[in-house]
C-alpha cells in the first residue's frame, strides 16, 4: 500500500523524554508527513531537543504547554493541531520508545481501507512478547481491560488501555474534546466517547517493548480513580446509549432487572440477618421471594449483557480514503 498518497500525521505527547525523543522520531516512516511534538512542560531538555531536531526535519511541529496538563491533554493539544494541517488519519506515538514504528501500517491500514474509523493495539495477541511485558503490568492491564470494555461498550477490544492507536480525522472530528480526560484516564475516556459517536473500532496484534524507562502511573491512581472513573463512564453510557438515544429491548432488561436483583439480595440479607440472630429457620415463603428475585435479576441483567456485547458498532462512519 502506497501510504505516501495520504496525510499521515503523529501526534507525540512528550513529558521527561530527552533520552528518547530522538530516537522516536529517527523511526517514524518517511511516508509520516507531520510530527506532533506537545511538549507538556517537561522539566527536562526534551522540547529544546525537538526544537533543534525541526531544524533538520521540516514534518516536526512543537507545541509547548505552558503548565503540566496531562497526557490528555498534550493529545488534545496534537489532535486540534492535525486537524488545523488536514491530517486524514493521525497516530498517537509515546515519547518513550516503547511504540514500535514499524508497525505503524497495521494500525492505518483499515482505516484507509474504510474497515474502521480507530484502530488499537493490542499486546496480548503475542505471547512471546506478552512475556517481556512485567508482570505487575500484565496483571493490571488485564484486570483493568475487562473493566474498560464494559464500561466503554467496546466488548471487542481485547487490549482497550493500550495507547498505541490511529484514528481517522472524520470521527475525530466528531469527538467531543472538552468530555476527553485530560491526564492518564484520557484512553479509556477517548474510547467512551468513540462509542456514541458509533464509531467502529478494532485492535490488531503489536507487541509492546519495555525498556528501563519509569512509568508514571502510580498504583494509588490506578487502584483507586480508576475503577470510580470507569463507574462513571460506564452508568453514563448506559444512560446515553439505552434511555436517552435510544430504548430497547435492553432498556427494560436493565430497569426491571436491577432493582430485582438488587431488592432479592437486600431483603433476603436482611431476612438472614433477622432469622438467624433467633435461630429459627425462616418461612419457606421468605426464602423464595428473594431467591426467585435474584435469579429473575441475574437473568435479565444477562441478557442485557448479550445485547449490549452484539450492539458494539461494527458499521464504520468513513468510507475508503
């Protein structure tokens, strides 16, 4: 495929990157006709090494945050400035070099053949690479994965925190930045809003390197903000998506099912609670109603699984480039 006909551009949040930086623009293809650099006021020599590198390479553009905003932030910054320069599809690289550019082709590939408006990578599909991941990381990403497509919608995504993506400029134009996390949620916070946009969105395999570089994401962060975030995203997408959007089938699966199960498993603690301090067993009435009332619930709430995991937008927003 000939990508030198397409406007390609790579958007590089950089934060403490001056060791790498470099090496990260040597390897971006030839065929890349912009490099975003957003330099987030790192407190290192990173944006006064990009500022000589652009004296050699006229694809760089360096845009300097004034204050620390975020990774989010940083690719809000790069994505507003694609859009201004009529990038078509634009591709999010770290400043750390653990992106392997040369698989850069299998990220833009379907989206210049009009199969996907996003396209993700995705670690685990390499087993052999998945091994030099560590395993506090693998761990992690595997747990916060299967969190992150419920809450996202995007049941197809097998690696949906991964932040090596393409996006075609169409559905990035449509995404509503001022709702985009601005810091490390900024992911799965991106992929929330993809989907009610319905955008179709797909991962392929790319193994991850790790290196000796030092990730910022502290384990505070991500035991306790993540998972309230992605609460949030998630009641928020089922608002949207099944009462105010649209009402289906699932709609009542959700609104009768929840405060079944929810009443079976309150009344029939309760109950326990109460029958057991007496030690006399409880009527055989007491004990049916909130069993029939929590299997009812998990019933219904299944299916609303099974049709929430089918409705994942598969219909891509963009034809071929």
């Amino acid at each position: 495929m000939n990508f030198e006909r397409y406007a390609i551009a790579v958007v590089v949040p950089a934060y403490r990157v001056e060791r790498t930086i470099e090496r990260v623009i040597a390897d971006l293809p030839a065929y890349v006709q912009r490099i975003i650099i957003v330099d987030d006021a790192s407190p290192d020599s990173s944006a006064e090494r990009v500022a000589e590198l652009s004296q050699k390479d006229q694809r760089l553009v360096l845009i300097r945050h004034p204050h620390n905003q975020g990774v989010g932030a940083a690719m809000l910054s790069g994505f507003r400035k694609a859009l201004e320069l009529g990038a078509q599809i634009v591709v999010k690289v770290d400043g750390d070099h653990q992106m392997d550019a040369s698989q850069i082709p299998a990220l833009i590939a379907p989206l210049i053949q009009g199969k996907a408006d996003y396209v993700k990578g995705n670690r685990f599909r390499d087993f052999a690479a998945l091994q030099t991941m560590p395993l506090t990381r693998r761990i992690g990403n595997l747990g916060l994965s299967f969190l992150t497509k419920a809450a996202s919608g995007y049941w197809n995504l097998f690696d949906p925190t991964n932040g090596f993506f393409a996006i075609r400029a169409e559905a990035l134009a449509q995404l509503p930045f001022e709702k985009i996390d601005p810091r490390y949620f900024f992911e799965t916070s991106m992929l929330a809003n993809l989907y009610l946009i319905n955008a179709c969105a797909l991962d392929t395999p790319i193994p991850a390197r790790y290196g000796a570089e030092v990730s910022h994401l502290s384990i505070r962060r991500t035991l306790f903000e993540f998972p309230l975030k992605l609460l949030r995203v998630f009641l928020r997408r089922i608002l949207l998506k099944y009462y105010i959007y649209d009402f289906s089938i699932a709609s009542l699966y959700i609104a009768i099912g929840t405060p079944l199960f929810l009443f079976g498993l309150g009344f029939g603690a309760i109950k326990w609670i109460q029958y057991a301090s007496q030690n006399i067993p409880a009527p055989t009435g007491t004990v049916m109603l909130p069993t029939l009332c929590v299997i009812l619930g998990i019933q219904l709430l299944l299916s609303a699984i099974e049709f929430d995991i089918k409705n994942t937008p598969k219909e891509p927003l963009g034809k071929p480039l």
